[in-house]
C-alpha cells in the first residue's frame, strides 16, 4: 500500500542532498527521469557496454510523439536518428527546495525523532521541476547524515542522473554519489562516473568519469574518459587529470592535465590545437593560447611550424572600452622564409569601431603585407583573399533620418601588394575625403537632393624624377557638387520620374604638381566646369490575368547635358561603366566624379513577366538598346574612340526563369552597334531539400581598349548527397582564356550522429598570380578535418570554404542537416 506525505522539513533536506547545486553545476548537460528494476539493472552491467539499457530507456526515434512534442523543429540532424527524451524537460524551471512543498510517496514510511528516519520501497519525491526515486532514503537521528540508495534517480530541467547509492552532510552539504549513469538531453550526451564527490557548495569531483555523444544502441564510437574532473563554480572552470580520448576501445589521445569553462567567464589556457597539410608548406602544427588579460580585453598567441618553412607567431589581441568603441588587432610573422628566398614574412590588420551615438560612428582599417603570396602562402582561413591594394582608412559617418542627411569624412591610403605594377596604376590617396548626401521631399512627389564630394588626391609618385614615366601623375583637390529636383509620379500603371540637375567639378592642382609641370599662369592651377542636366525616365504597366499572370513594361529613358571642355582634367578615381541592361537607363558614363558627362540619348526597353498560380517568376525578360543623337566628347582619357562615336548601342538582352522551385536560370547578353557581342553570361542554379546542389556558369567579356578586359571562363560546383551520412562536394572554376585551371576542389564528407570526417584535395593560383608566367604554379593541398561532436573539431576549414566557393552553400547546408 502505498504512503502518501507531505513533509516539509524531511523533503527540504532531501532535495538539499540530492538536487542542490551538486548536481546542476556538474551538468549544464544533463535531463531527467524514470528507474529501472533489480533485473535491468543487472542486465545493464552485462550488455555491450554498463549502463546500456538505462541509457536506451530514454533514446527515442526521433520520429515518435515523444520526441516530436519535446523537441518539434529542435530535433538533431538527419544523421541521428534518435533524440533524447527524459522525464523533465530542460524547459521546466526548478523552484528554490526551500520555497515549495514537496509531495513524497513510499511503499513504507518512518519518522522517528530520536533515531533514524526511513522512507522504503518505491520512493518517489516531487517538486516543480525536480524529482528523486530511490528504493530507500535514511536520515541519522540528528539530522545531519542522509543516504539514499537501491537505484536513486534524480531529474531536473533536462538532467537525469542514477546511482546506486549517496551519502551526504546535510549541515556541510558536502557528499557522494556511487556508480552514477548520468543523461545531458540538450547536449545529445551521456556518460558513466564511479564517484561523483561534492567536496563544498561550489566543487564538484568526478572520479573515472565518460562523456560521449553518440548513439546509446551501441557501444561508443568515442569517449572521452578521465581518472578526475574537478567543476568549479567559484572560478568557473574544469580541471581534468588523466584524461584519455578513446576510438571505440583504443586510446587516441591522452593529456595529462586540461582546463575548460563551465560558464561564460573566460580563464587563460590553451585551446584545440590544429593539425593541416599542403604540398609548398608541408605539415604543420598550430598550439593557440589564449589569455585572459581582463575583462574588457583578450589576446591569443598562436605558436606555428610550418614543416618547410620554419617556426611563426601569429597573435590576436581584441579589446572592449566603455566609451570608445571596440577594436582587434591581429598580425603573423615567419622570419627568413625558406621557401621564399630566405625573406621576412609578415602581415597585419587593424580594425577599431566606434558608434559615438545613434547618428554619429567611426571606424579605423590598417592592413599591412610583406608580399602579394603572404595570404595564400600562411594565412589559416581559406577565404583569404589577396587583395591587390590594401586599404588603410579611417573615417567618421553621420547619419541621420531616412531620406535625410549623411555624411562621411575620411582619410584613406593604400598598400599595392604588386610591386610590378607602374605608379600610373596605382590608386591615389584621400587625404582627406569629404562626402555628404542630402535628400528631401516627398518619396511620391517632389523630390530634391545635394552631393558633395570633396578630396585631395596624392599619388605617392617622385613627381621630379626625370626618368619616371609617371613623373607628371598630377595630385590636388577636387570639389564637387550636384544639385538635383526630380517629380516621382507613379500609379498601379504606370510611372514618370523627370529630373533636372546642375553638377560642378572645380579641380585645384598642388604645388608639386604646378612645380612639376612647369604650371605658372591661373588657369593652369585650377579647372572648374558646371554643366546641367535633364532626364526623364517613364514606363507603363500592362497586366493580363488567367491562370497565368502576365506583365508587360514598355520602358523610355531620355538624358540631355550639354558639352563642356574637360581636356587636362586629372583622373583621380573614375573608371567606365559596365555594360548592363540598367546602365543603358542612366545618365552616368562613368563610376566617379572627375567628368561631367555630355549626353544627347533616349534608351528603350522592353521587359515581361510570367507568374503562375504559386507564385513563381517563371519567366523574365528584358530587352533595351540605347540611341545617341550626338558624338560623346568628354571621355577619361581625353581622347575619343569609336564607341564614342557610335549611334546606337547594340541590344541588351536580360533572361531568367523559375524553371520549378529548385531550378533557375539566368542569362545576359550585350551587343555592340557592329553587331559584336561585347559580354555575355548563363548561369544554372540547382537546390533540393535533400542537400543537393548543382551550379554551373559561363561568363565573358570581350577586351574593349579603357573600358574592360578580356575574360572567359567557367565555373562549376555541386553537392551530391550519396547516402543519409556521406556526400561529394566539388568546385572549379576554368580560365579559357589562358587555358588554365585557376581552382578546382573536390572533397567527400561523412557525418554521423557523433562524429564526422571530410577529406578533400584542393589545387589552386593566388588571386594574384599571373597564370602566364613561366613561375607560376598552381599550389596543391590535400586537407583532412575531424571532428567530435560534443567536443568541436581540429579543422574547421571544409565548411567555410564552401560558404565562399559555392552560392547557395548555406541553404543547401541547412537542408542536409534539417532533413
């Protein structure tokens, strides 16, 4: 028969003992529930590994009502098959023991006041969010002993635990548990430890403790075992001794000592070590110590062997001010590089960002390269990418209102990684820049805006060099300014938007550009010009429904600007516009502010649009040419070409379909007047919610003298799933032109519930590498990455490369894992 009490004091003191803060502050990881009978429990010991039957009782199918109702959309990935259900969900919040009335129920209960108090067979004590099972609980006489013992189970938020048999100190709160199986159902972990030791109210001690993630149904691909860990909630961290990682029964692994957070503070210590391989570095070994040097910064030192190149130091140090702003500065250095020529090898970044207020925000960029290959050559992260000018920059932003006022004041330099290339085309510096944009108005009416932009240009150039080629590379100010209004009329069928502007350029050269180019008289000191400006651009919508939504959307644009003289105009920071369908609906020749543009052209265009009943795009495309009614004279280069003097353009053609919802596809097309094509591009997109994925493209651009170069090439990637656990990535991208590879990768991945491996062989150029020179080669790497899940990886490369390599990765990936 079984006893119902309702015994603060008694249940006070058991929750004290079995659910104080022993237990939580061990498990971040642990989630609770049911016991198990003599004959389970024995049977446990003899299965495959101790412990497997309990630890099966609470491994559900991830496809069942239990685990649907705990987890829903929260459920592991495809490759687990099951999840983890106990009693108590992590969600459950425990009340304070002291604070809520504890329900007990035995099959035989006695209290007794001067001597030892029992509570036998069946014993189950429940509280919000906490419950203990035991076959029998005793406490001494003085209130001060309790032990419970016969299969004790204890659950809370997510945390289930069970032990043979607990002693404990009620007053010192201070005891063990023996032969513990413990449950982390948010942390898809388990493991076993012979004596869990409450040693004070902030420390526990595990001794010959196992963690694992993986499947319970049989015996552990890995664990982790250790002769001791030590939680410690004062500090924050965990101390293990002895530790060992096992494969299946073989030790892989051993580390005699290792600390790790159990909170969110951070300790100084050293973190997973990384292990790689590629054909020009050979080996290699990265052992990253991180330090805590306060609360507000970090730094972690990063000692490096490369197996042909020598020993390096990389080191980060991130910082957090209360008022300022926040920064990072990370760095490397190889000394006496053997693999290049014996030189220093050394990198650089700074960053430091500032939001002064909700308007007002600042940012300061440093980046610094002892050579163009430094990235490629040492650089951990495979999404470096060399960058032929380094930037150096720093500026101040204000905004304020949306339309409204920006503004932006910065000073901005460059490093030009290749030393090959002339001073004639390296980037001038901003010393400083001023930009400010105003717009006002009505969005759907009258409209007006102001631009300045104001610089002085300086090219770090030996402008009195005789014997440079570059020597008359002028440098100065420029302002300049724009004033536009514009009317923005629009109904559900049709639109008009006309636009009158004034623009300004006023150049002032510098004293060592008039000295240098023997300048004297006024006007060859400064150049001012202001030309205005109207365009109008208009379209109508027509729509026709049925069980196709169609639309039609004939398009006019029309841009007038006078000539005006600009010969002996610098060019500081303009280059041509590409050619695209929106560009022929713009009044702008040119990226920058160093021209004005003369124009005297109307564009038409033509686009359509089929929607079916689910909504998808399922065809679109855009037809436009351009036609000029005069010669264009103002060019960047102050000498016109034959495309200045063409009457028309060639068409422009833009196509692309949802073919389905896992298919699109796009093209591009521009022709010239002679009926050249000037660029084109096919692109295919394939995704499923099965985690494949096919992309191919094909682009090309004909080489136009000062308006773009040459370029044809194709690029390929997939993802192929082959089973629930194993798929083949690939990229590669093909250089036509130079009948080159210049990247092809190709990779198998497997993940399992607990554990994954990827291994993948990568041949590819430096960004900046000419693939036509007789030195170049393409670099080689073969890359392997493990990881355990629960304990992180030694590489972390594989995915984060694809993310930069393959569009749609990220979508792609969360459908193979979410399936």
């Amino acid at each position: 028969m079984k006893h119902q009490f309702k015994f603060n004091p008694l249940a006070t003191a058991i929750f004290t003992l079995l659910c104080g803060s022993s237990i939580s502050s061990y498990a971040d990881s642990m989630d609770g529930p049911s016991a198990l009978d003599n004959q389970q429990l024995k049977q446990s010991l003899n299965d495959t590994y101790p412990g497997q039957a309990f630890f099966e009782q609470y491994y559900v199918d991830k496809s069942s009502p239990e685990a649907q109702q705990r987890h829903g959309q929260a459920l592991t990935a495809a490759y687990c098959q099951g999840a983890w259900v106990t009693p108590i969900g992590a969600d459950v919040k425990a009340v304070d023991p002291n604070d809520a009335t504890s329900t007990l129920t035995a099959d035989y209960g006695h209290y007794n006041p001067s001597g030892d108090s029992v509570l036998e067979g069946n014993v189950v004590i429940s509280q919000p969010g906490r419950e203990i099972r035991a076959d029998k609980i005793t406490i001494d006489q003085t209130q001060t002993f309790a032990s419970a013992e016969g299969r004790v189970q204890m659950s809370q938020a997510g945390l289930l635990s069970q032990s043979d048999q607990i002693n404990y100190n009620l007053k010192t709160q201070q005891g063990d548990l023996n032969n513990s199986y413990y449950i982390a159902e948010q942390q898809h972990a388990y493991g076993y430890a012979e004596k869990i030791a409450k040693t004070s109210d902030n420390v526990v001690v595990l001794n010959n403790a196992t963690y694992s993630t993986c499947p319970p149904q049989q015996k552990p691909t890995w664990k982790i075992q250790a002769d001791e860990i030590e939680l410690n909630r004062d500090t924050g961290r965990g101390e293990t001794r002895g530790t060992k990682l096992y494969i299946k029964d073989t030790p892989v692994l051993a580390v005699p000592y290792f600390n790790f957070p159990i909170d969110d503070r951070r300790t100084t210590g050293l973190l997973t070590p990384s292990f790689g391989y590629t054909s020009d570095g050979g080996p290699e070994i990265s052992l990253p110590i991180y330090l805590n040097l306060a609360p507000n910064f970090d730094a972690t030192v990063t000692p490096r062997y490369l197996g042909s190149r020598g020993a390096m130091l990389e080191g980060e140090f991130r910082y957090l001010t209360e008022n300022f702003g926040q920064g990072e500065l990370f760095g490397g250095y190889l000394p006496s590089d053997d693999d290049y020529a014996g030189e220093d090898r050394k990198h650089l970044r700074f960053n430091h960002d500032w939001q002064i207020n909700d308007q007002l925000n600042t940012r300061l960029d440093y980046n610094y390269a002892s050579d163009k290959d430094v990235f490629t050559d040492l650089d951990n992260n495979p999404n470096s990418k060399t960058d032929l000018n380094l930037r150096r920059a720093w500026e101040l932003n204000y905004r304020n209102g949306v339309p409204g006022l920006k503004a932006q004041l910065k000073v901005e330099d460059f490093q030009t990684l290749d030393k090959s290339i002339p001073d004639v085309d390296r980037p001038y510096a901003r010393l400083p820049q001023f930009l400010l944009n105003y717009k006002g108005g009505d969005p759907q009416g009258l409209q007006y805006e102001y631009n300045n932009d104001t610089a002085y240009f300086k090219k770090d150039v030996n402008l009195f060099s005789s014997n440079n080629p570059d020597s008359l590379q002028p440098s100065g100010t420029r302002l300049y300014n724009d004033f536009a209004v514009r009317y923005n009329y629009r109904t559900p069928w049709s639109y008009i938007l006309p636009e009158v502007s004034v623009r300004n350029v006023n150049t002032f050269f510098d004293q060592d550009t008039r000295d240098a180019q023997n300048q004297t008289n006024s006007s060859s000191k400064n150049k001012s010009v202001t030309v205005p400006q109207f365009s109008v651009d208009a379209g109508l919508t027509f729509e026709k429904e049925g069980h196709f939504l169609q639309t039609l959307t004939p398009r006019v644009f029309y841009a007038y600007a006078p000539y005006e003289e600009q010969q002996g105009y610098p060019n500081f920071d303009s280059v041509n516009a590409s050619i695209s369908y929106d560009q022929l609906f713009s009044p702008r020749r040119f990226y920058g502010n160093d021209r004005l543009e003369d124009n005297n052209f109307a564009s038409l265009g033509l686009s359509y649009s089929l929607f079916d009943d689910v909504g998808l795009e399922r065809l679109k495309a855009s037809v436009g040419q351009s036609f000029f009614f005069e010669d264009r004279r103002v060019t960047l280069n102050n000498q016109s070409d034959e495309f200045d003097r063409e009457s028309r353009t060639g068409p422009v053609l833009s196509l692309a379909s949802q073919l389905s919802e896992n298919v699109l596809v796009s093209a591009n097309s521009a022709w010239m007047s002679n009926g050249d094509n000037a660029q084109r591009d096919l692109q295919m997109f394939y995704t499923n919610d099965l985690g494949q994925l096919y992309n191919v493209g094909y682009f090309y651009r004909q080489n136009l003298a000062n308006r773009q170069d040459s370029y044809d090439q194709v690029v390929a990637s997939f993802i192929q799933p082959i089973s629930e656990q194993w798929r083949i990535l690939g990229h590669a991208q093909y250089d036509i032109d130079n009948n080159v590879g210049r990247e092809y990768l190709l990779g198998i991945n497997y993940e399992s519930c607990c554990w994954g491996v990827s291994v993948y062989g990568r041949s590819y150029y430096n960004d900046l590498d000419d693939v036509n020179s007789p030195d170049s080669k393409a670099k080689r790497a073969v890359m392997a990455e493990f990881s355990l899940k629960g304990l992180g990886g030694f590489n972390n490369k594989l995915v984060s490369l694809m993310q930069n390599r393959i569009l749609g990765f990220d979508k792609t990936q969360q459908s193979w894992t979410q399936r």
